[in-house]
C-alpha cells in the first residue's frame, strides 16, 4: 500500500475513533511497523499544519487524536449550545500543579505543600479526569497515590510531562507577578 492511501486509513481510523489511539493500535491495524506509522504520523501533522486544515492531528505520548484547530475556536462556540461550565478553582489549581510535578504522590504530601486539607480540591480533579489513582504506597494505611491523564496533557496543550516548564521557571514567574502587585 502506498503512503497516500496509508495516510487515508490512518486519518479514517483517527476520524472514527474519536479518543486518543496508540501508535502500537494504529500499527497492528494497517499491518505497518511502528517507526514507519510514526514517520507517517509526522507526514500527516505537518500537512494538516502547511495546509491550515480546520482539523489537526494531536499527539499526546505515544497516541494521536484528531482535533479542531485552536483559531477556530470563536466560530465552532457559535455552533455549540452554551454549557455551564466552571473553572477550576485556585485551590483546584494548586494542587493539580503539585501532583503534576510531584507525582506519583499521595494526598497527605500535597496538604504539606500547600499547608491545607484537599480533599474537594482532589474529588473536582478526579471528577474531571485530570488526574486518577495510579497505585498505593507500600506503608501504613496503603495511602492513595495519584498522577495525572491523559486529558490533563490534552488540555493543557502537552504531549507528555516532559513538556512541562521546568518548575523553577514557574516559580521565577510567580515570584514576578507578586512583586508587580
């Protein structure tokens, strides 16, 4: 099979598949080997890229996602039906950036950091799939240890965690703003 009708099925997979699909799926499905599914992947995102496509190829770790351009966002929200949706909170915030840079990590080390109980904070990220109970810690109690998802690379734009800022940058940003206040 040739690269073009390759990329065909590739995208019809993506299309019809909606949620994230591995390179390993994506592979055994085509019967193509993962190195050359994954030069194919390149191929595809930096065409839907060239070519302004109103869809973009996501990568997030090993797995890929169709998805609507960003810039378009102000014309796909006039044909959505309003949702009520709420933020998160600060304290929602902080301990997500605490477990995304600190994980796996369990509850009672992320109420250290940030000095108060997190309970809802922990129950509202749960709820919203950023983060998920990755395993417990072989100690008193077997403590809950918790990591993020998938859906919180997805929604902060990051293909993996390594993509994250490094924290000390954070910081140096944090440090500036409350000395503009």
């Amino acid at each position: 099979m040739d690269s073009k009708e390759l990329k065909s099925i590739i995208e019809s997979l993506l299309f019809t598949w909606g949620d994230p699909l591995d390179i390993k799926d994506i592979s055994s499905i085509v019967e193509v080997d993962e190195k050359e599914v994954s030069n194919i992947m390149q191929e595809m995102i930096d065409e839907f890229d060239y070519n302004m496509r109103g869809i973009k190829i996501i990568k997030i770790n090993n797995s890929y996602q169709l998805g609507t351009r960003p810039e378009n966002f102000q014309w796909i929200k006039k044909l959505a039906n309003p949702k009520v949706t709420k933020n998160l909170s600060n304290a929602a915030l902080e301990t997500l950036s605490i477990i995304a840079y600190r994980q796996p990590i369990i509850k009672v080390d992320i109420e250290a950091i940030r000095g108060v109980r997190c309970d809802k904070a922990i129950e509202t990220l749960i709820e919203r799939g950023l983060i998920v109970e990755v395993g417990r810690l072989e100690r008193v109690g077997r403590p809950i240890l918790y990591g993020t998802t998938d859906v919180f690379l997805r929604c902060f734009g990051l293909e993996s965690l390594e993509d994250l800022p490094p924290l000390n940058d954070v910081i140096d940003d944090i440090d500036n703003i409350n000395t503009e206040k």
